[in-house]
C-alpha cells in the first residue's frame, strides 16, 4: 500500500518548522518588538540615502541597493532564528554584511563601483578590491570587526568542517552492537538563545555603523538614534542567566554579535 504522505518524514519537519514559530513568539515575545525597531531603523536609514546630500550636493542613492539587500537579508536571517535554526540564519545573514562592506568602500572611492560591477570581466581586480581585509574601508566605523564576523561566518557556517558538523550530529548506542546517528535540525534551546541575542546585537552594531557613516557624508541630520548599549543593559540579566549554563556562547556572543568584553 501505498504510503500517505502526510507521515512523511519531511512533512513532519515542515510541521516542526511552523510549530517552532509560534513557539518563538511565546518564548521570545520581548525580543520580537525588538527586530521590528531593528528593521524599522534599516527601512530609516534607506530614506535617508534616498533625500540626503553631500556637501558637493550629490546624492548617494547607489547605496539602497545594497541597503535593500541588506534589510532582506536581516529579515530572512531572523526568519530562520524564529524557526530554531541558528546555522542557517548565519549563512543568511552573511550577504547583509557584505553588503555594509561595500558600502564602505564605495564611499571610500567611487573607482570601487566600477570594480565591483566589473567583477566577471576583471577578477583580479576585484579579488584585490574586495577580499579579506582589502574588503574593509576608512569611511565604514568598526569596518575592520564587521570583517571579522565575516570570516567568522565562513570559518564555522559556510563550510562543512569539523566543528559544524559535530555541532549537530551525535551518536546514541542501542546496545553494544548498534548504535543511531542523528542530525539536528534545530537548535537547543541555550544555544538558539546565546545567537539570537548575538545577531540582534549585531545588527545594531551594523546598522549604527552605517548611520554614523552617512551623518559623515550628509549635510542634513539623519536623526536616527541607534544605541546598542541600551539593548545590551536591558538585556544583561538573560544574557548572564544564559552563560551560566551555557559559557560557550561568550564567544558566540563576542565573535559574532560583537558584544563588548566589558558587558558580561
């Protein structure tokens, strides 16, 4: 007989991923509002490219692309958070900050526009304009630490190493002749947390970045209050509350949502 697909194991996963969310919403209701204002400074921060002038009264309307691919980005990204799926969201989220980079080192030198829509024509030039360090600039604050994540992202989410796959894999024996591999889907509870607080910091981080950046180039006052200390004091009794058992994620929290030493 032919099996119903309803008992599929892949249909089951997708239950899993519509249950994780409502889930989320009751677990994690005080930091939703939270991404909201997020996403809410990043739509601010594309209006204010859209109307703002340099002293040279140009505009610097390149940048809403990226910016656009940017707010996508976030708002993917923390759609995998809410889903209890930390690993993918990392790899999501990677675009966004790529995308601040660029925007740093077009403000640098308007030749890096060129380099970059040249890239299949010159890659060279664009390896050299735009990979590793060369990908962090003088206009972008803390440009050099958003490069860091970067490859921190690239060290522990976009390749198949050890450390990512023994992140979610485990053995459990039977009996002293057989045992089961399994693979996670989705994260413990701990560490979902410890990396959800770590990408909304983060975000801040970046998007205050991109703000002072802009103030830097603008004549007019973009007037858009950013303040990642505010998010970290409100939340410094969760966050010790979670170290305590789970002090690895110090590092997930200071690697990736670049929380400072001094705030633990």
């Amino acid at each position: 007989m032919k099996k119903n697909f309803n008992d599929h194991p892949f249909v089951d996963y997708h239950r899993t991923l519509a249950a994780n969310r409502e889930i989320f919403l009751l677990k994690f209701h005080e930091l939703y509002p939270e991404f909201l204002a997020i996403d809410d400074y990043a739509s601010a921060l594309s209006e204010a490219i859209a109307h703002g002038h340099t002293k040279e009264q140009k505009t610097l309307v390149s940048l809403l692309l990226m910016m656009s691919v940017l707010q996508r980005q976030m708002r993917n990204a923390f759609e995998s958070f809410s889903s209890m799926q930390s690993y993918q969201a990392w790899v999501l989220f990677r675009p966004a900050l790529e995308a601040t980079l660029i925007m740093g080192k077009w403000i640098d030198d308007k030749k890096y526009c060129e380099v970059w829509k040249k890239r299949y024509d010159d890659r060279k030039a664009y390896s050299n304009s735009f990979q590793g360090r060369s990908l962090e600039s003088n206009s972008l604050p803390r440009s050099a630490e958003i490069r860091s994540v970067l490859s921190n992202i690239n060290d522990d989410f976009m390749h198949l190493n050890p450390n990512y796959s023994d992140r979610h894999t485990r053995l459990e024996g039977k009996d002293e002749e057989h045992c089961s591999l399994k693979t996670s889907y989705f994260d413990q509870e701990e560490e979902h947390a410890v990396h959800l607080y770590a990408f909304l910091h983060l975000c801040l981080v970046t998007l205050r970045c991109i703000a002072a950046m802009l103030q830097r180039q603008f004549t007019e006052d973009i007037a858009i209050q950013i303040d990642p200390d505010i998010f970290e004091k409100k939340h410094k009794k969760k966050i010790a509350q979670l170290l305590k058992t789970y002090p690895n994620g110090k590092k997930v929290l200071t690697d990736f949502g670049l929380w400072p030493d001094q705030a633990f």
